[in-house]
C-alpha cells in the first residue's frame, strides 16, 4: 500500500479546499495538517482505500480541526462512503457536499463512478442518469441503494 498525499489550496476569502489522495492507515500523517482553520473542504474523491487504523488517525484528524474550521467534505469515494454508513459519529463531523457513486451496466460489464451533489439541508438523492459508455444503457447504482445512501438518513 502506498501513502497518503494532500494537496492544499486557498479558494477564496477563508476557504481552504484539501485534496486527500491514497490510503489512509495509521502512516497517514494528517496531524500535519491539523492547523487548518475556517471554512475547510475535504475532497475525498482519490482516496482509494481506508483500514481501520486509518479511520482514527482521520477521527483525529478532524477532531483536532473541530473548533477552529468549519468541515464539509466533496466528492467522497465509495470507501469514504462506506466508513460514513459503518460511522455515524463520522458522518456528523462534516456536512457532505457531494460523493461518488459506483455504477455498472447490467448489459456490459462496464462500470464508473458518477458524481453526487447533494442539496444543502435537504435528504433527496438524485443520482444523475449516467450512461453506459459501450451501449448507452442507462447505468445502476452497483450497491443496494438503501445501504449506500444509509449515511444520508442517519442524521
Ligand atoms: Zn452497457
């Protein structure tokens, strides 16, 4: 397993937006970061994979941020997702803006992963139409719908 790498950039008046990208274990060296302070955007989207470790190094992480910025996090790919269904108290320490989700065509074997961008405040999902590269298909959410979006209800 590789490491985790970030990258960090002002985009506007008190906004910092964070680029995880890698696997987050207990190598990740997030307390490096953790001076971050107001308005912090996490984006999730190159993560690739989390152990278990690697979930209370990013607790710590954002419980070391809490006080002094604001989180939210965009783009959160399918293991972020899956850890924010298994972990509520993960769920709640950011509002999430928007996540990944993981489709397949039923005809092809073809799958990707398409965009989610979730309203502020409101709990109605809509997966865009995401269609099959190969046949043009619309394509399915490749997990049980109920359990994949279970971190948009737990609230
Ligand atoms: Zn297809």
């Amino acid at each position: 397993m590789g490491g985790l790498t970030w990258k960090i950039r002002k985009i506007g008046d008190g906004v910092t937006h964070v680029a995880l990208s890698g696997v987050i274990t207990e190598a990740a060296r997030l307390d490096q970061i953790s001076n971050l302070a107001g308005n912090v955007i996490v984006d999730f989207a190159e993560v690739t994979q989390i152990n278990s470790l690697g979930v209370r190094v990013l607790l710590g992480w954002l419980d070391a941020l809490e006080g002094r910025a604001k989180l939210e996090a965009e783009r959160c790919s399918p293991v972020i997702v899956m850890q924010l269904n298994m972990l509520p108290g993960l769920a709640r320490r950011f509002s999430v803006r928007s996540f990944l989700a993981p489709m397949e065509c039923e005809t092809c074997s073809e799958d990707r992963e398409t965009l989610v961008e979730l309203e502020p405040g409101s709990r109605d999902v809509q997966i865009p139409v995401t269609r099959c590269n190969t046949c043009g298909e619309p394509m399915t959410l490749a997990e049980p719908e109920d359990r994949y979006l279970a971190f948009l209800t737990d609230e």
